[in-house]
C-alpha cells in the first residue's frame, strides 16, 4: 500500500533508503508543508471510512501470579481465563 501511495514500482526503482526519507521530511519541514500534508492525509482517509488516531501500547509480558481461585468463592471467575507462557 505504501509502495502505492508512494509510486514505487519495486521491479524497477529501489527502496528509499533512511536518508533519503529523513531529507523528503526536512524539505517539508523547511517548507512548512507538514501540517497540510498531514490534512490532505486524513482527509483521502476519511472519504474511505478510515481514521488514524493515537493508541496506547501494552505490555503483555505474562507474569507469575497467584491462582484465580484465591478468592472468597473458592472458584474460578469465568471472565479470568488462565495462560501458561508459550501456551494459549
């Protein structure tokens, strides 16, 4: 989709290389021109449904924890499901 957006047909151009992405991005800045890029941006996607926000990433690193039935039930909460690392 990138290579779309961008133009680049992978057959016959090469990839852009760091540098020359950092460049396109100071010659916006120097111009001014991020703001209204960005616009333009949003705008293409809001007439197809789409729409980028900010999102929070979370760490989901499973930790050694104590049993789900240590509570005063005695038994498992159905909306606590239990995992194993490596394992569903």
């Amino acid at each position: 989709m990138v290579r779309r957006f961008a133009g680049i047909d992978l057959r016959y151009e090469p990839v852009p290389d760091e540098t020359t992405i950092l460049n396109f991005r100071h010659l916006l800045e120097c111009h001014e021109l991020c703001s209204q890029l960005l616009k333009e941006v949003n705008d293409y996607l809001a007439t197809r449904g789409l729409r980028v926000s900010t999102g929070t990433i979370v760490d989901a690193t499973i930790i050694h924890a104590p049993s789900s039935t240590k509570n005063e039930a005695k038994a498992r909460d159905p909306e606590m499901p239990q995992t194993r690392k490596g394992k569903q």
